[in-house]
C-alpha cells in the first residue's frame, strides 16, 4: 500500500513539493520587502526628510507625479458633471467677474495685474488665469466648488451655491480675451457685489 | 523763534530723509536677489508656465544666472535673473 502510494504520486510529489517552495518563497520575499519598504518610509517621515517648505520647489518626477495626480482625479471626478448652457449671458459673466475680483485675483492675477506678494509666495504656484486654461468649464467647476488640497485653493463650495460658482466660471471661459480696461470694466458691471451676493444666496439649495 | 522754527525744520528734514531712506531699503528688500531663495522661486514660477517660448527662454536665462552664480559673479546672475523674472511675466 505504502509503495502503491508512492508509486502513484512519484511523478507528481517531486514538483508539487518544489512549487510549494517557491510559493512560499515569493510570499516570504514580497512581505520582507514589504515591510522593509514600510520601515523605510516610516523612517524618513520620523526623520522629516521629506523637505515641506514653500520655497524649496519639488524635484521635476514629483512635480509631474503630483501635477498627474491633481489632473486625473479631476478629471475623473468633473466627467458626470452637466454645464450649463447659458455662458455668454452678460449678467452671469458680470456676476462672475465681481467674485472673481474679490475672491480670486489675489493668487490668480488678473489682466493687467502684477504679480502680488501672496502669488508669488505660494507653492504650487496659482496658476494665471487670465492664461489660456486646459481645464474643461466642468473641471473648472469641480475645483472652484472643491478645492485642491496642498495648493492652497480653498472650497468655495463650502461657502458659496451652485450657481454663484458657475457663474464664476462663465467668466473664467471669458477671462483669458480680456484686456486691462475690459476686465475693470465688466468688475464694474457687476449688477451686486460679491457682499451683496453673498447675502442673497441659498444655501439650501447646495447638493 | 527763529531758533525753534530752524530746529523744527532741520527735524522734519531729518525725518522726511528717514522716511525715504526706509521705504527706498524696504523696496529693495522687496526685490528679487541672486540668492538660493530667489534662484527657488524661480525655478517655481518656471514648473508652473506652460511650455512654449517663454518658458524657454526663461530657463535658458536661469541656467546662466545659475553659471553666474557658481563664478561668483553676482551682478551678471542679476542680469539673468531679471531677464528670466521678464519671460516668466511676459
């Protein structure tokens, strides 16, 4: 009986037996590293390595690897959102251009506007939107109203409704066509001041 | 009384030239210098530009002034420095 065994798994054991010892192996190996990774990085954050200051620009691959980050998760998160059709409304763009001036242009610049103290103290730099802007008008959107965190872009959304936000960002697709007079001009059109906005506004209304 | 009118006068010189001197020395406190704060800076306003000839430009300017810099060549890195401070604005 003992020999039938052996007979019927003498071909199969041999290999069954190194396969399960490379398994093993593998799995020893990947947590070894594993933890020494975690060893590793738990290290250099005790050690404070990772350098926090805003005056001390990250390395390019961390700038393309955090820039990759931002983009794609608002990419992604801006896809289901539904834009509004009525962005050349003169009223919506005035309205926009108001909240733009007062709660924007102090990192954002406008047209022209030098360069202020706080734009050039922050890091990642805001960045000039009166530029050209890649971010499609339901990108924009989802980061007027949620923020960006480690940018220094707050949450308007916190604080302001749906439609106050869109109307910022009517402007900002008309931002980049103005010149200096334009801009003040249209700030000045602004049927209500942001105050006055702010004090009409439904909160309730916020998804 | 003449006395006391020259004393006033010679005083409020004195503080007027103050005054002066402290805004002209705050200004240039304000100034973009060739140092290793400024040199950070600008290589922050040069990660964010969009690529095209500015932003070129405004690297090659920063490379001499850094070439500058290492031959302690402190006003030609200036020079460089303001012409890059002028791409990044442009």
């Amino acid at each position: 009986m003992h020999s039938a065994i052996e007979f019927k798994g003498g071909e199969s054991m041999p290999d069954s037996g190194a396969s399960r010892s490379a398994t093993r192996w593998l799995i020893g190996t990947v947590a070894a590293v594993a933890l020494l990774a975690a060893v590793v990085a738990t290290a250099l954050v005790y050690m404070g390595s990772f350098d926090v200051a805003a005056d001390k620009p990250h390395s390019e691959p961390v700038f393309w690897l955090m820039n990759t980050v931002r983009d794609r998760s608002v990419a992604i998160r801006a896809a289901g959102i539904a834009v509004p059709g009525d962005f050349a409304d003169a009223k919506r763009i005035a309205s926009g251009a108001a909240q733009y001036d007062e709660m924007c242009s102090l990192c954002h610049l406008a047209p022209g506007m030098k360069r202020t103290e706080t734009s050039r103290g922050l890091y990642p730099r805001a960045p000039e939107l009166r530029r050209k802007s890649d971010l499609t008008p339901a990108q924009q959107f989802w980061v007027v109203k949620h923020g960006l965190k480690m940018t220094g872009m707050p949450a308007w959304g916190v604080t302001h409704d749906d439609k106050l936000l869109w109307d910022i960002v009517a402007f900002l697709r008309k931002l980049p066509e103005l010149s200096s007079s334009e801009y003040q001009a249209i700030v000045r059109s602004s049927p209500k001041t942001h105050e006055e906005m702010m004090e009409d506004m439904n909160m309730d209304n916020r998804p | 009384m003449r006395k006391w009118i020259f004393s006033k006068l010679v005083v409020g010189s004195l503080v007027l030239t103050g005054a002066f001197l402290g805004g002209a020395a705050a200004h240039e406190g304000h100034q973009m210098k060739c140092d290793e704060t400024a040199m950070n800076a600008m290589h922050a306003d040069i990660q964010a530009m969009d690529d095209g000839e500015a932003k070129t430009t405004a690297t090659g300017e920063m490379k001499m002034a850094e070439e500058m810099m290492a031959k302690k060549d402190m006003k030609a890195c200036a020079t460089h420095m303001h012409n890059a401070t002028e791409a990044i604005e442009k």
